[in-house]
C-alpha cells in the first residue's frame, strides 16, 4: 500500500527504512523524500514508525548514543586514544547598526 503517493513510497519501504535505523519521518524523508512534498503521509509515517522498534532509540535509552550515532552495521571506536571529532566552530554574524536620519 502506498504511503506517499507524491514520490510512490510504500509502506514496505518506509518500514525497510525504519529497520535500517531511520527512527522519525525526517529520517524517512532523508532516505527517500516521503513527506517532503505535500505533508500528507507525515501523520501516516508517524503511525507506522511508532508500531515498530527503533534500534537507535534503544541505544539511546541504554545510554550509548555513540553506537545509536554511527552508520548502521558500524561500531564506532571506544577507549584510549579513539579519535575525537572537534565541535564545530559557531558562526559569528557581527550586527552592524543601521545609521537613521536625524529627526528635526
């Protein structure tokens, strides 16, 4: 049965998607652009993500989000001297003040 008629994505997909640790509709969308268009399957991804176990949700509650964060089939490195990335730097936009006419 389909599921977003907008990109033709069926049920089974968004639930292949799901397995393959996709665990909300912007991760669906992610994968295969369901919801993005006209918004009408969201409410029906959200039915069908909330039916199933999510195994990044899991982790997330074991309290190893690392795990739940690295690609699937992927364990990321643990322990002494494992790489680390840096956070990314913050954007700074500097406010300039806008010069209004004097009023008479």
């Amino acid at each position: 049965m389909f599921v977003c008629s907008c990109f033709g994505v069926t049920e089974e997909q968004v639930k292949r998607h799901a397995e393959n640790g996709a665990c909300t509709p912007r991760q669906i969308a992610s994968a295969c652009k369901a919801g993005t268009d006209c918004g009408g399957c969201v409410k029906r991804i959200q039915a069908i993500l909330g039916r199933g176990a999510c195994p990044r949700r899991e982790l997330i509650e074991q309290g190893r989000p690392s795990e739940a964060l690295a690609a699937p089939g992927e364990l990321p490195a643990e322990g002494p001297g494992a790489p680390v990335e840096p956070l990314p730097r913050p954007v700074v936009v500097p406010v300039i003040p806008r010069a209004y006419p004097e009023a008479a």
